[in-house]
C-alpha cells in the first residue's frame, strides 16, 4: 500500500531562485544529504532534466531509483514519477511553487512512495521524516 506524505514551507528567495536549485539536479549531493549520487539520464529539447536516476541512502542502505519529471506545469509545479527503482514501487510526488507577497516562495512537496516489502510503523514514519527533511534542506540552499 502506497503511503503519502506532504511538507510546505516558506523559503525567503524568490521563486526563481527555488526553481533553479529544484531543478538543478547534478548539484543535489551538495545539499540534499540522503543524495548520493545524480545522473541526468534524458534532457528535452530545452535543455531541461526528464529522466534523473538516483543514488541515495534509504533505510540504513543504498538504493537507486530513476525518476521521470514533467514541466508542464512550470514553473508553477515540477513533478515526478517513478521509471525504475530497487526497493520501491512508486516515488511519485510534486513540487508547488507560489509567489509571496514579500518576494519569497511558498512550496509544498507531495510524495507518494510504495515499498516493495512492508515496513513496520515506526520504520515508516522515521524514513518519512528523513525525506521530508528534504524541503528544510532545500530552503537552506535556496537561502543562501
């Protein structure tokens, strides 16, 4: 069974600033620290990430997932969807940008992950957290 979770918060830069550090894959080993490893498998025809394939660490080990991301809405919302992955099913979610009145950045992050063996509660919850530390570490680089 697929689990959802969603985290938001306000991020003092603008959202052009978010936007280019969301979408700027390869640098993700420098501030999201569950990512390993980046490699931009597929770029379209404006230069922009499709297909991302990730090395992170999950539940106290290595995992790879390849995720298709889709601009049609942008820059107003990036999302994804799993292509391949090790230990899940799924990994899709959303980025949702909104302008403040103040110049920064509202952002929501969905996720929907389905692991391929269940997990206990507590075990969820905790690799829950993990992943939605994500969006602090996120406003951390899109602030500095």
């Amino acid at each position: 069974m697929a689990e959802t979770a969603f985290q938001s918060t306000t991020i003092a830069a603008a959202p052009e600033r978010v936007w280019a550090v969301v979408t700027d894959f390869d640098r993700y080993p420098e501030w999201a620290k569950d990512v390993k490893d980046v490699v931009v498998r597929v770029r379209d025809e404006q230069g922009r990430a499709v297909e991302v394939e990730f090395r992170a660490s999950a539940l106290g080990r290595s995992t790879h997932y390849t995720l298709g991301y889709d601009y049609t809405e942008a820059p107003a919302v990036l999302s994804w969807r799993m292509l391949r992955g090790d230990i899940m099913r799924t990994i899709d979610g959303a980025y949702h940008f909104a302008s403040t009145p103040d110049g920064g950045t509202d952002v929501r992050y969905d996720l929907t992950i389905e692991l391929v063996v269940p997990l206990p509660g507590f075990v969820k919850r905790r690799a829950e957290v993990r992943i939605l530390n994500t969006v602090r570490e996120l406003k951390t680089r899109a602030e500095a």
